[in-house]
C-alpha cells in the first residue's frame, strides 16, 4: 500500500481515523481526517489535518488549502514525517514502553 501513498498527492479519511493515515505521513504525503480524538493528537504532534465531521465545506477548504499554497503542503508533509519519525519508530515506542515498565516497578516497590 506504501507505492499507491507514494504516488497520490493527498489522502483522505473521511469517515475515521485510520492507522493507514499514519503511512501516508511516512510517505511525506497530507493526510486529512475527520476530527476524531485520535486524529486530533495526530494533528498536535504535527501529523496531518483535519476537518469537521460532515462538514463537506470545511473538508473542501482544507483541501483548496493543499493545493493552492505550495509552501503550506510542504510543510504539512515536512511536519507528518518528522512526527511519525519521533513518534511512532520502533526505537521511540520501546523507550517509552521501557520507561512505563520501569515507573510500574518503582511504583510497586513504594507500597511494599
């Protein structure tokens, strides 16, 4: 699925929030999804857009955005990539899982 990203020049989930928009932010493709909480963090660590529910004006606003302003995509795609490099590699997941193991033990160890 990662060639078909790699061509489009956007993608959207209108009606969810898909860990495929996660690939396409590896690719350095946008991404616009519809407003869920997930996708709401995705957004504030500076992976993709995302527009209101049902709302066809607010999704063809955030679309026009895209592709009238060169330098806005750009940095859309700039952004989603690095937020997926710091936040969702292998590297990062296992560290921040080692650290919640390891604030687990210290906890334990308190109320012995």
């Amino acid at each position: 699925m990662l060639v078909a990203y790699n061509n489009c020049n956007l993608t959207i989930f209108p009606e969810g929030t898909s860990l495929s928009a996660l690939e396409v932010a590896a690719c350095k493709k946008p991404v616009i999804m519809a407003d869920h909480q997930a996708s709401l963090s995705r957004v504030k660590l500076g992976i993709g857009l995302t527009y209101k529910t049902g709302n066809i004006k607010d999704l063809e606003k955030k679309i026009l955005m895209l592709i009238e302003d060169k330098n806005f995509y750009k940095k859309i795609c700039e952004s989603s990539y690095k937020a997926i490099r710091n936040h969702y590699t292998y590297e990062y997941i296992s560290k921040k899982f080692i650290n919640l193991c390891k604030k687990a033990i210290i906890k334990k160890r308190k109320y012995k």
